[in-house]
C-alpha cells in the first residue's frame, strides 16, 4: 500500500455533486489500474456514475471491510499511516496550501 492519494478539503458537508466532481478532477488523473479505492457507505459515494469512472481505468471499488482479513488490512494501514481525521484543523489547512 503506498498510502492516501488526491485527498481534497471542503468547507461544508460532501453531497452527491461534489463528490463526482471530485471523482472527475481530482481523482481520475491519478488512479491507475489495479488501484483500489475504499470509500465508506455514505450515499453520496455510491452513485453509479462514480463506480463507472473507477472501474473504467481498471481500478477496484471496495466498501467497508467486509472479512476480518480485510478489516485488519485496513487497520493495520491506518495505524501505520496516522489517522487523517484526528489532524488539527490548523495542520490541515497548512498541509493544504502546500505548508508543512
């Protein structure tokens, strides 16, 4: 796994447009096949428009771990990348315009 790639910041909440248009610009220029990309349930994810893009360029669409080798890949992942999520906003919005 090389870790998290086209990571993009909203000020708001995500909604189905968004999403897509972050699929589009911002994701689809770097994903490669044989990619997976692992989302979680929210249905602004699961447009089928979405997983047409994905799927096209070869890569795979995965939803929530499902078996508990994949949930401790995910785990085991996320440990040893940091947790994105529990970032200071301040550090966020930094990493964001390319500040360390």
């Amino acid at each position: 796994m090389s870790g998290m790639v086209a990571p993009m910041v909203l000020d708001g909440p995500i909604n189905g447009d968004w999403f897509e248009a972050y699929v589009a610009q911002v994701l689809m220029p770097v994903l490669q096949p044989g990619d997976v990309v692992i989302m979680d349930n929210l249905s602004s994810y699961k447009r089928a428009s979405v997983r047409e893009q994905i799927e096209a360029v070869g890569a795979r669409l995965r939803f929530p771990p499902v078996t508990p080798e994949e949930r401790r890949a995910v785990t085991d992942h996320s440990a040893a990348q940091g947790n994105p999520w529990r970032v200071p906003a301040r550090a966020a919005a930094q990493r964001q315009h390319g500040r360390p």
